[in-house]
C-alpha cells in the first residue's frame, strides 16, 4: 500500500489522534519560505523577459504585473495558502533528526484516500519538485497560462482595464501554490508531498487557528481526515529511535485504540538510538 507519513513529536502525534486531523500552515511561515521566493524569482525573471521583447502597451501590463513580484506584495500576502508536509519514507535518519529530537514517531496514512479527502475540503496533494528544470517550467507554465493571454491581447490602456486586479489575483494564487512545491534538490532524499489548499477554499474566519513558534503567531487550518475503518484500518505509525521502544509501541496502539477505535499497525525504528 501507499502511505505517506508525517513525521511528529510525541505531543503532535496525541494531536493528530484526539482530534482526527492535520495541521497545514501558512506558506509564508515555512522553515523554507526562501525556496518559496525562488519560485516567486523564476515567475519574474519569465515575465521580465516578456516585457523585453513586447510592444509599448503591453510592456505596461507587464510592468504592473511586475511591481507585486518584484516587491513579493500585497498581492501575494492576501493570499492564504496554507501547506501540510508529508513524505513517503518511512523510517530515515535525517528526517528522525530534523522533526523528532528526543524521540517521535511517523505517523502513515493511505496515500489515494488522504488524496480524496483533503480535496473535498479544497486542497491538493501534490509531490515536490526537486529537479531545477522541472521547476522552471512549472513556473513559467503559470506565467503563460494566466498572464500571458492579457498582456498580449487587451487593447485597453492598463489602467482603464479592470480586468487587471483579476489577473493579478489569479497569478498571484497560482504562483504561490506552485511554488509551495518547489524544494532545494540537496533535500530531494525527503520524498516530500505536500497538502495544498486552493484559491477556491472558501475563506471562513472560525476555520483559522494560531500557534506559537521562535516568537511568531503562526496562522494555520485543520484539515480533517476520515474518521472510519476504511481509513484508520490503514494506518500505520513507526516508533522512532527511542531507549523505550517497546513501552512506546504499546502506548501508541493504546493511544489510536482509545480516540479512533481501532488497532493499528505499529513498527519499531530500524535506526539505532543515539543522544542527537
């Protein structure tokens, strides 16, 4: 079976459980928001080179289009995207460390039924892109698809087009999710599929939580999983490199017994336990 795990803290997997869901975060307050903007970058760098060789009129557009990537502005921070990580590893040293000091756990889930499920609450559930050729042209695709058809046949001056705040929106939701995928390919060991949500969740105020991290408040939302014996029958966790395995196995298989009413399959790190 295909299962994606997320790899948590002991507190974040009790969370996971009691509630039935999982946290996806604001976009600008990633560990690695700077790939974000090199997304952002390779959006302006196309653009910009539109601009160049465009006529007189419709280098003005895309002059206006520029002004809120080049700044990474209001246009951009309006926009809530929200992003929840995932990977298909199930047990990797590297991931143990970042995400599990002092002890944590990788929490797995049926990849096609978490798919399913984070769509009907307006989100996706896409791979990362590790390959620098293959970000590019996700990027530039958005550019050519969106900003593209307007820049080249309008035939309004551009501050008479008011088509030009609906562009502008849509460019900016678009770059922004797409580049939410891009990660730096020293990191493409990861495996890293995140959930995503879309441009067309509906906004609701009661849906936004906060959390505290480095001296942030950090926006994110609940994205809510399937509470039932098709999905929870599928999960599996692995117990991370700990100097109490066993009693951490049969807490966890306690833990999911209690608040999801099923037993689950369990598994013990093969990664030696070390004081990181």
């Amino acid at each position: 079976m295909d299962r994606l795990y997320q790899y948590t803290t002991p507190d974040a997997l009790i969370g996971i459980v009691k509630t039935n869901t999982l946290w996806a975060t604001s976009v600008f307050y990633l560990n690695d928001s700077r790939e974000l903007i090199g997304g952002i970058e390779i959006a302006h760098d196309h653009l910009r080179n539109i601009g160049d060789s465009a006529a007189a009129q419709q280098s003005d557009r895309v002059e206006w289009l520029l002004h809120d990537i080049r700044d990474f502005g209001k246009a951009f921070r309006t926009k809530p995207v929200y992003v929840a990580s995932l990977t298909t590893r199930n047990d990797q040293l590297s991931q143990w460390r970042a995400y599990c000091r002092g002890g944590g756990f990788a929490i797995g889930f049926p990849a096609d039924q978490l798919r399913e499920c984070v769509r009907s609450q307006h989100c996706d559930l896409h791979d990362c892109i590790y390959d620098k050729d293959e970000q590019r042209r996700l990027m530039t695709s958005v550019v050519e698809s969106i900003a593209r058809p307007w820049i080249e046949t309008s035939r309004l001056p551009v501050e008479e087009d008011n088509d030009r705040f609906k562009i502008r929106g849509q460019l900016a939701w678009e770059l922004l999710r797409t580049a939410s995928r891009i990660k730096d390919d020293s990191f493409a060991e990861e495996g890293e599929s995140r959930i995503i949500s879309q441009p067309e969740r509906p906004y609701d105020a009661d849906a936004l939580q906060f959390r505290s991290r480095n001296g942030l408040v950090v926006p994110y939302i609940s994205v809510t999983l399937p509470d039932d014996i098709e999905f929870w029958g599928k999960v599996n966790v692995v117990v991370g490199p700990t100097p109490h395995p066993a009693e951490s196995q049969a807490s966890v298989y306690d833990l999911i017994r209690r608040y999801r009413g099923h037993a689950i399959g369990i598994e013990i790190s093969r990664t030696p336990y070390r004081e990181w």
